[in-house]
C-alpha cells in the first residue's frame, strides 16, 4: 500500500482521505476508522447487541466501506453513511438471530471491569451505576437510543444520529429533552 507522510495528509478533508485510501494509502484508512469508528461502535451498540455481535456489526460496516469505497457520492456525509450501514448491520444481526432484545440492568448483562482498588468507593460507584441504569432501562427503547449516541465522545452530528436512528434531524433536540426528563423524573422517585 501507498504511505503518504503524516503531515501531508488533509485530516479535515474527508474527500481527500477517502480518495488516498481508495488508492491504498494505509494512513488515510486509519484516519478515516479513527475519526468514525467511536460511532459506528455505538450504532451497534445501540441496538443492545452482545460484545461479539456488536464486533461483527463494527468489522461488516468497516468492510461495507472498502466495498465502496470509490464509489462514496457525498464525502462530507460519510459519517451518515457508516450511521446507515452499521445501522443496517446491527437489524440484520438482529434477524439472524431472531431473538428477543434483553432489557434487564446493563450491569447483569455485562459485567463492569473491576480495577480499582478502593471497595467503599467501588462499590459507592456500582451502587449510583445501578440505580441509573435501572432508570435508564425503564425508559423506551428510541429515548435509550437517542441518549446512548448522543453521549459518545466525541458526539456524533446530528445527521449521523439522524442516519443511524432513522429519524428527522428536527426531532432529535426535543427527543433529547423528553428523554431527559424521563430519566430526571425515574432518578427522583
């Protein structure tokens, strides 16, 4: 593959990356999977998919992108188009499956890594960590969606939650602040 010097490649100009990596130019790919790879694990993980399924969703849509990679019209709106397909991954894991979407504590499903040191503190953390994901699990499933894209770092644009939800870039801040509030009133009880 082509290397193109660090400091020559155009980091803001998705088109140009695009068009290095279509011509092999492995620093461009890598800009490119850091740049979107943080939204594409979190469309997949939105769906509530498991650890290795989420994985598949993350390696499929990558691979989705050098299938096309030439032929990507709008350059500016890759991080839509990698929403959309890991979107259209994560349903189609879905259906293989043909199963049920667990919705109990995030925590039973998946474990949280235990790593530090102090037990009063750990399990001070666990505690609060419970509580709002048992809110957070009480919400709908769009309100849940919605929150988990939105607090990614670094947060997605709206167009790409728009492509990864399928819904109006419009509805996005309101959905936002209903699902807010849902959550403020569930942690008040």
């Amino acid at each position: 593959m082509n290397q193109t010097p660090p400091d020559t490649l155009p980091e803001s100009d998705t088109g140009a990356l695009l068009k290095r990596a279509a011509d092999g130019d492995q620093q461009a790919w890598n800009a490119i999977v850091e740049r979107y790879s943080g939204l594409v694990w979190s469309v997949a993980r939105s769906h509530r998919l498991g650890s290795a399924d989420a994985a598949d969703v993350f390696q499929a849509t990558w691979l989705r992108l050098v299938e096309h990679l030439g032929a990507i019209r709008e350059p500016d709106r890759l991080g839509s188009w990698l929403a959309t397909t890991a979107r259209r991954e994560s349903l189609a894991v879905l259906r293989r499956a043909g199963r049920d979407l667990p919705v109990g504590d995030l925590l039973t499903l998946e474990p949280a890594d235990r790593t530090a040191p102090d037990l009063d503190s750990d399990l001070l953390r666990r505690e609060r960590d419970s509580v709002l994901w048992q809110a957070f699990g009480g919400l709908p499933g769009q309100c849940q969606s919605v929150l988990r894209l939105l607090l990614m770092d670094p947060p997605p644009s709206y167009a790409e939650v728009s492509a990864a939800l399928d819904i109006p870039v419009g509805s996005i801040g309101p959905t936002r602040a209903r699902c807010l509030d849902q959550l403020r009133r569930r942690l008040s009880l």
